[in-house]
C-alpha cells in the first residue's frame, strides 16, 4: 500500500496516511472541540505552533477528514466520495468518478 506525506507550516507535525483511505497521523497536536451540525462533537487539531490545520475527527470517530493543505498537490488521489453537495456553488464542478452525498 502506497502512502503520501505531509506536514504543518513549520514542520512540527508530521502526517502520513495511505492513499487509499486516509486515517493515520504521527505527533501529537493540539485540539478543541466544537458542535457539529448533527449536534454531535466535532474535534478539530491543529498545531500548538503554527495553527496549521491537521485533522477533523467526528465524536462517532467513523472518520477522520486530513487537510489537503498538508501535502504537496500532485500527491493527493482523486476523491472517492464528496460531502455537503447541497450546498455547490451554481459554478462548481464535481468528480465525476465519486460518489456525492448531500450531506455529511
């Protein structure tokens, strides 16, 4: 299984996650929470240094949503499945090989 690598804007946190499903993280980062939308607890890492971006993570810990920031771009895969399409822009554009939820 192949996997790519990224890291913070000052390079205190490391990520690597496989291409095919993206859930793996090195270091430790910051976190605080907030409310989601479904009312659950969303968790939100960033790092204590540069405020970089790292993960989101749901309170039912399905998933994990990496910031793309992270990488370098012709490093991430195409997207297998996009979230929130209800709310597209007139001028968006989707992929057509994934699969489209209209909510999370």
């Amino acid at each position: 299984m192949s996997s790519i690598t990224g890291q913070c804007n000052c390079g205190g946190i490391t990520v690597t996650v496989p291409k095919d499903k993206p859930n793996a993280l090195c270091r430790q980062p910051k976190m605080y929470q907030t409310e989601g939308i479904s009312g659950g607890e969303v968790y939100r890492y960033f790092c204590g240094t540069c405020g970089s971006g790292i993960y989101t993570g749901l309170e039912s810990g399905i998933f994990a949503f990496v910031k793309a920031g992270l990488f370098d771009i012709s490093d991430i895969p195409k997207p297998s499945v996009e979230l929130f399409c209800r709310n597209l822009a007139s001028w968006e554009q989707t992929y057509p090989e994934a699969q489209r939820n209209d909510t999370q």
